[in-house]
C-alpha cells in the first residue's frame, strides 16, 4: 500500500478528476450548465457539483499550483449549485428528496471544509476570491 503523501493524493485526485470532468455540462446556453452528470441517475445532481468544487480545491490547495482551466470548472459547478439551490437555500438530491435539508447541510459542511482551508488563498489568487464567493454566497442563502 501506498504512502499517504502529497504526491499520492494529487495522483488519486488528478484520476478522480478524470471521470468528473467529462460528465460537466460546459455547452453554453443548456439548461445545467455547469452542473454534473451523475453516471447512475443519468442526469445532474447538486452532490455531483459539490465534489467537483471539493476535488478542485483539494487538488490545487496539495499541488500548490492553479490550473486556470481546471478553477473555471469549478466556479461553473458552484454557479450551478447557486442556480438549483431553492429560495428556501436548500437543495434538491433530484432522485428522491425534494428541498431537503439533510442534503443541504452535508453539501454545506462540505463545502465549509473547503472554505476553511483555502481562504487564505483568496488574497492572492482571483480564482480562489470568485470561488470562495460562490460558495460563501451558497452556504449563507
């Protein structure tokens, strides 16, 4: 088994990313675009938008390095997450809880992981700053 280092963890990141981000909706104009398909349910889903965001920051916050590219992937998946999320601030987990709470605070705790981590980023990177304000804009509604 492998050492748990930063090397190893960029490596299963970086491979995980690879299954997400073929399943992002980037066309402009679609009706979720920037959400994630999930592959069981065959259509987007808030949870699958949220990893997306976790798996991008993680990654940059343990190689040190912003890909541009990458960040803008992620600032679509938390303005797709600002564009589901219901007035109530929930969330929708669309296969079976419609504006569930419960789902909502497990994005939410999530996401605030995140944030904790990564806001001493936001004063020297633009992309983290527009990040960081969606989610901080997601968890606050």
């Amino acid at each position: 088994m492998n050492k748990l280092t930063l090397v190893t963890v960029t490596y299963h990141l970086e491979q995980i990313l690879a299954d997400f981000l073929p399943r992002q909706m980037i066309e402009e104009g679609h009706p979720e675009h920037g959400g994630v398909i999930n592959h069981d349910m065959g259509m987007s889903d808030p949870w699958q938008a949220e990893k997306l965001i976790k798996l991008v920051g993680y990654y940059t916050l343990a190689s040190g390095t912003i890909n541009e590219a990458l960040f803008e992937r992620a600032i679509l998946a938390a303005a797709h997450l600002l564009q589901v999320q219901r007035p109530s601030g929930r969330i929708d987990l669309r296969s079976v809880n419609i504006d569930s709470s419960p789902d909502t605070g497990f994005t939410v705790q999530a996401l605030c992981a995140l944030f904790d981590l990564a806001k001493s980023q936001a004063a020297t990177s633009p992309l983290w700053q527009t990040l960081l304000d969606k989610i901080e804009q997601f968890v606050r509604r």
